[in-house]
C-alpha cells in the first residue's frame, strides 16, 4: 500500500509517530479505478472519506432534467466525498467519477470516527482540512459573483494545473458555470494573448 501522499498531506499539518502511522495504514483501503468508472453513486449512502492517491475524480450533481453540474475535481492528495451523507447516514445526491485510471485510499466511516477518538492529532488535522474546505468553498462563491469567467477561468488552471489534459471541456463548462462554446472562445481569446 503506498501512503506516502496521505502522509505527507497529514504531516503538513500534524507530525505523526510510528504508532500513529501504523494504525493508519491498518485502517485505510487501496482502491484502483479505470477512466470513467463510477466510485460513489448518487443515490447510494456514502460510506468512506477519499483520498486520491493518483489520477483524477470528478464530484457531480445531476438535476431533475438529467443535466450534470460538477461540484469538484480531485487530483493527487485531495481528499474527497460527501460529508453530510456520511454525517447523516442518508443517500448521497453526488456521483463520483473516475476521469483517469488510478488509485484512492479510502477511509471509512467508522474507522475515521475511531480514528479521532484514539488519536488526538487526527482530530487537529480533519480540523484544520475541513476548515481550509470551508474556506475554499467560500472563496469560490463569492469568486463566481465577483469576477469575470475569464478570470474564473484562470483561477481553474492555477487550482488545477495539467487536469485540462484530462478533463472533457463539457465538465470544466459546467464546474464555471458556463456552456462549453462560451468555454472555448475564452480560451480562444486566451490563447491570442
């Protein structure tokens, strides 16, 4: 099992001891996907935290009219899954979706709530990337009111570098907000400098 990224997210932020990494990696589960395989199911409960240890994943909700709006993408080291359905244990409305094979660690629920009871700088560092989540959604609202989609566009690339590689650009439309021919003149025009 390769935990080298999980470590290294944790030990930015929290210093762990052999005993501590030890019952981590006993309680983490490796998981290969294939492009387009689907690892959350809208619909089904969520049942595991999600750590992509390399590829990417998208995260998205499709509405009554069966139209898909991406919520997120992950990529090495970003933690994902929904966190009010494993909170509530209700079915998820996401669909996770692989868009490159590759490999996640997968956490369950009981074995993270475990986690944080035995160990205290696991509680510090769940605190710490929960807030910085917070933080990061916030920043994205008032991003997606307060600029242009040129510029919502620019800060995609910087917070996802080399994902377009990867990325159809129906999904990157629909995480800005925009349709895919708007997404193409900007980049278009991006490209004329």
């Amino acid at each position: 099992m390769n935990t080298a990224i999980l470590l290294s997210q944790i030990n930015q932020y929290v210093t762990l001891n052999e005993a501590e990494t030890s019952y981590l990696e006993s309680i983490v589960i490796t998981r290969s996907f294939k492009k387009n395989e689907v690892i959350v199911q809208s619909g089904e409960p969520a049942r595991y935290l999600i750590l992509v240890n390399a590829g990417f994943l998208m995260t998205y909700y499709t509405d009554k009219d069966n139209v898909d709006h991406v919520v997120q993408f992950a990529s090495n080291g970003w933690w994902t899954g929904d966190l009010y359905s494993l909170a509530q244990d209700v079915p998820t409305i996401y669909t996770t979706k692989a868009l490159t094979d590759g490999e996640v660690l997968l956490l369950p629920k009981l074995a993270h709530n475990q986690l944080l009871e035995k160990y205290t700088k696991f509680e510090k560092y769940f605190r710490i990337i929960f807030h910085n989540a917070l933080i990061r959604l916030q920043f994205r609202f008032i991003e997606n009111y307060s600029t242009t989609t040129e510029e919502r566009y620019l800060a995609f690339r910087a917070r996802y570098p080399n994902i377009e590689q990867h990325v159809a650009q129906k999904y990157i439309a629909s995480y800005l907000g925009i349709t895919p021919e708007f997404l193409s003149k900007i980049r278009k025009k991006l490209s004329r400098g």
